[in-house]
C-alpha cells in the first residue's frame, strides 16, 4: 500500500512562481528513486500561501531511503561542503504522512 508525503510549504506572497520554477527546474530528479511512485506540486488558488508537494512512495522505507540519500542532499542544498547555490523561498515547512483509507477511480471517460 503506498504512502504519501505532503511537505506544506509557506512562502512570501508572491513568491509561489520562483517556487515553481525551481521544481521545475529539478523535474525528475526523484523519478529513479526505488520505491517512489509520483510527484505533484499544488498551487494554492485562493489568498493562501502555502503550495503542497504531494510524494507517493511504495513504503516508509523508500521514502526514508530517499531523505537519507546524496540525491535528496543535493536536490535540497544540503551537501557537506557545499553553500546553498540559492537562498530557499520558502518560510516554512511542514512534512505531512498519510496512508490510502479508501477513495474512487473517478469516471475520466
């Protein structure tokens, strides 16, 4: 049964599309992760402003394996050694875990 990781970013108004451009620019960077199953980042649209990144992972274990690894380090501008190569948009941050409780497919069709 996967679980999911939504780390609940705060950022400064308007801040959220210098936000976005950064994942972009890491698009994929997680893809070959054992055990990861997807990505999302979600734009609040109303006045709020904190964006959700949405994470699947196959278990607790990969995702823990993902945070411990040289990858995440890098992705997040904590390798030894290394000063930030940018100063983070963030505010505040937030990591939330859930697991699947029930849901529906949907009618896509």
């Amino acid at each position: 049964m996967s679980i999911i990781k939504i780390n609940a970013i705060t950022v400064p108004a308007g801040s959220g599309d210098e936000l976005a451009k950064r994942f972009a620019a890491r698009a994929g960077a997680v893809d070959n992760q054992d055990g990861f199953e997807g990505f999302e980042l979600l734009q609040p649209t109303d006045e709020r402003t904190t964006w959700l990144v949405v994470t699947r992972w196959r278990d607790e274990e990969s995702f823990e394996a993902w945070q411990k690894s040289r990858a995440f380090a890098k992705g997040h501008g904590q390798e030894a050694g290394e000063a930030p190569a940018q100063k983070p948009v963030g505010i505040a941050s937030e990591l939330w875990s859930y697991k699947v409780a029930g849901g529906s497919a949907g009618n896509a069709g």
